[in-house]
C-alpha cells in the first residue's frame, strides 16, 4: 500500500460523528469521494458523505454515528492509498516529483529532495537545500525524470 497524505482531522462536527478535515491536498474531488477508504491514524475508514463548509472537508465514516466514536482519533493525519485516485494523463501528485532531477538553462541543479509547505505557497525543495516554487516549473518529464524550472538569477 502506498499512502499519500490528504489533510489533517482538525475537529468534530455536531455529536453524530462528522469531522473536519483540514487539506490543501489539489485533488479533493479524486480523494474525498463515497465509498473511498482513508487512513486515519491507523485506522481504515470508508467515506460515506462529504461537503465543503468553509475552509473545512466535512466527512462522515461508516459505522461512525457517535462523537464519542473518533474523537481519540482528533489530530491524526489523513491518508489515501494512492491507487484508489484516478488521475488524469496530464496530472500528477506533488509527491510524484520527489527524485526528480531539476534543471535551470540546461544545468543539473540538484534532485527534488521534498515538497514542502512555507508561507502558505507550495515550494520543491532541491538537493542543495534551496526552495523553488512551484510556480516556476516549466515542464515536468517524467520519462526523463526532470523538471525544467524558469531561470531566475541567484536562485540556484
């Protein structure tokens, strides 16, 4: 099983067992689909129903009808097996990049060591400790395994 993480159950909602999920996972409606099974803590759980309320993913749990029920749960991350989503041909997992070799001008930068999250803004983090953007990949060749990334001065 290969997990990738989705969001982070922040809080319950109501006493009939819905929860708040806290994610800034890109594809939401791939993920927090009924009938899909997340990983909370270590724990397996199918989605029953599911909504947006404010900057919260809403989810009810089979066999989940009680607060009392997942409350010790409360702060695990959340976590989908990654063949249960169904990507298009052009789209991919940030986790996907990991390993990756980037290049600037045609000049081997380093390898894509992680993806993290600074400042609210997505950012590749590269084998010489240095944060890109996001924002700045040009193209991503998987066959190839690199990344082209915009040049900018004193970057990399």
């Amino acid at each position: 099983m290969n997990l990738v993480l989705i969001g982070k159950y922040v809080k319950t909602h109501g006493i009939k067992g819905e929860i708040k999920i806290k994610s800034n996972f890109k594809y939401k409606d791939k993920v927090f689909k009924i009938g899909n099974i997340i990983k909370i803590g270590d724990k397996d759980f199918k989605i029953t129903s599911y909504r947006v309320h404010q900057e919260y993913d809403m989810v009810t749990l089979e066999g989940i009808t009680n607060i009392n029920q997942i409350l010790d749960l409360k702060g695990s991350l959340v976590y989908i097996d990654k063949s249960l989503i169904k990507l298009d041909k052009d789209e991919y997992l940030d986790t996907d990049l990991i390993g990756l070799e980037v290049y600037m001008n045609n000049t081997l930068k380093g390898k894509v060591e992680d993806i993290v999250l600074l400042n609210n803004s997505k950012k590749l983090l590269v084998v010489n400790s240095k944060y890109v953007p996001l924002e700045l990949v040009k193209e991503v060749d998987f066959k190839n395994k690199k990344i082209i990334i915009e040049e900018v001065m004193g970057l990399l």
